[in-house]
C-alpha cells in the first residue's frame, strides 16, 4: 500500500513530488531563467530610480543619517509591491 502525504489542506500528494525535466531541456530553462531574471532586475532598477528622483528629499540622507524608520518601512513596501509587478510580468 502506497504512503501519501497529507499538506497542511488535506489534499493528497504524490509519494513523490518532485520535478523532472529531461536533460536536453535543461539548457534551454537555465537561458530562459537567467534572461528572465536579468529583465526583472532592470525593470526593477528602473522603477526604483524614478522613485529616488520624483521625491522631493534624499532616500538615503533621510533613512541613513537621520534615521527615518517610517520612510524605511514605505520603501520596503514600495519595493516588495515593484517586486510583484515585476514578477507577474515575467511570469505571465
């Protein structure tokens, strides 16, 4: 008789989860991951420099030498929401 896990749901999963992929796709997949990943970075980088030049005050003199701990929450929020986006793009 098989064992099969239970997830946190309840719903059956295979005794073995795992992904195969076979090995002459593997090349393909590393160049699509790397090339997908350089565009996230980019958009990224872009989307953070319009933030740090359309505000009125220097992100790094208000989080770095005085300590504005609310400003740091803001763009921590601000870079996890670009960082959705641009997953989301990329994925599809």
């Amino acid at each position: 008789m098989p064992v099969h896990l239970l997830n946190p749901l309840g719903f059956k999963l295979a005794p073995t989860a795992g992904f195969v992929v076979p090995m002459n796709q593997l090349a393909d997949l590393v160049v699509e991951t790397l090339v997908f990943t350089l565009i996230g970075l980019i958009l990224f980088s872009v989307a953070f420099k319009i933030i740090t030049k359309v505000s009125p005050f220097s992100i790094r003199k208000e989080i770095e030498e005085d300590q504005n701990i609310a400003l740091g929450i803001v763009i921590a929020a601000v870079i996890i929401g670009i960082a959705m986006i641009v997953s989301a793009a990329v994925h599809g």
